[in-house]
C-alpha cells in the first residue's frame, strides 16, 4: 500500500519546483491529488502526467481559493492533505532600503496571505474529514537573519511560521496536524533564475550550507510526504528544516 492511499491532497504551486515534484510523489504514493496553480499550461501538463486534476487558481484572491477547495471536494469528496506551497521572490524585494511598497504588499499577498486563505477555506474540509494534514511553506530564511536580504520574502515566511505553529495548537484537539516546512536553497527554476541574474549572491550562500549543494526538489518533497502521511501522526507545530544543515553551521568544511 502506498503512504497516501485514499487520501485527497491539494498542492498549490504545484506546476512547477517542489510542488511539482511533491505532485509526482504524492501520486506515486496513491494519493488522489489536486495541481493548483496559476500557470494553466504547466499545470494542466503535470496533472495529466500524475492522473490528477489541475484547478487553476490565484491564491492571493479569497474567491478562487474557496472554488479550488469546492472543486476538489466535488470531484474527489473530500479534502485529507493541505500543502500550501505557492510562493515568489521577484527581484525588486532586495534590501529594505530599496524595495518599494507595491513588491512589498505583492510578495505579503502571495507568499503568506495565501496561507491565510488556504487554511481558512481549507480547514473546514479537514474537520468534516475528522482531521488531516496541513504543510505550509515557510523557509529557512524565518529563522536566519541574511545580508543578502529579500525583506518581504523574508517577513512573509516568518509570518508562515508563526501562523502555522498557532493553527497546530488551536485544532490539534480535532486530529488536524500543521507543520511548517523550511526547505534551504533548492535546485528549482526561481532560485536558478535569481542566481542567475546574481552569481555572486549564489556564491555566498552556498558557503554556508554544510552539505556544499543546494537540495534538489524531489528530497524536499520527500520531507512533504513525510508530514503528510501518518507517518508524522505525533508530529504537529514544528519548524520543520530540511536545509542542509544551515540552520545548524557556524564554520563550514573546506
């Protein structure tokens, strides 16, 4: 049997990087899952691959969160795995002194109201499924402070943090577990493309990660499965790092 037989999962940003390979691994795994995104041509391609349904979706808007989680549960009957992993780092969040108000509110809208969305409407199904597993994506950046700042995405994650460590307390009664995933850097096409424009910036944060590379999606998607299949059943409330050993260095090998 696999670790999500009969379990419906919903993966935003599910078309591409992590939620793309979490799609794939959930499926693998007999989950019946839910490719939620933006990107209607990508998604559309990684539903078909997997034998999911693609619903597209703006997460930053209340309306279309709450017809994505309908029509999952008309299609499927039910709601058991949230993994709200949608997010953004566009370029113009830099330093606070030079990243404007409009990047600002932009990244705060994607990357942590979304959360606040997903859960809201989310939650709900899980209670009438008699609990379920809930992952947000939060990132290692809650918990470090970087001199290569990205001030919104950086604030928005600790936002994720905080907001999914109250939800674990506040329905944990009602078998419903939240756990925030805090993945390091990661070999997927939004990293590649800021470091890109930014070789130096790759540079000197590879430095810092013990294990000398970036993770790869499919091993974060690994520590997703994990929380979300009763593997994790005493598992809730946890700033759950899957970093290479960041969180954890001082000095790094040579």
């Amino acid at each position: 049997m696999g670790r999500l037989d009969n379990k419906v999962a919903v993966i935003t940003g599910a078309a591409s990087g992590i939620g793309r390979a979490t799609a794939r691994r959930f499926a693998a795994e007999g989950a019946s899952v839910v490719v939620a995104d933006f990107d209607e041509s990508a998604g559309t391609d990684v539903a078909k691959e997997i034998g999911g349904l693609f619903v597209k979706v703006n997460v930053a808007d209340e309306m279309s969160v709450v017809a994505l989680y309908d029509r999952t549960a008309e299609v499927f009957g039910g709601i058991d795995v949230l993994f709200n992993n949608a997010g953004i780092s566009p370029p113009d969040d830099d330093s606070i002194l030079t990243t404007g108000l409009d990047a600002w509110k932009r990244v705060q809208d994607v990357n942590l109201t979304s959360v606040y969305l997903c859960c809201k409407y989310g939650i709900p199904h899980l209670q009438r499924r008699g609990g379920g597993s809930i992952i947000n994506t939060a990132s290692f950046v809650a918990v470090l402070g970087s001199a290569t700042s990205q001030i919104s995405y950086t604030a928005s994650k600790g936002g994720v943090l905080a907001m999914s460590r109250e939800l674990a307390v506040q329905f944990a009664r009602e078998k419903i577990r939240v756990n925030a995933l805090c993945p390091g850097p990661v070999n997927t096409p939004l990293l590649i493309e800021l470091f890109a424009k930014d070789p130096e910036r790759a540079a000197r944060r590879l430095v810092h990660v013990p294990m000398g590379r970036f993770g790869e999606p499919e091993e974060i998607a690994g520590a997703v499965l994990f929380l979300a299949s009763d593997d994790s059943s005493f598992v809730t409330a946890t700033t759950f790092m899957v970093d290479g050993g960041i969180h954890g260095a001082y000095v790094t090998p040579l």
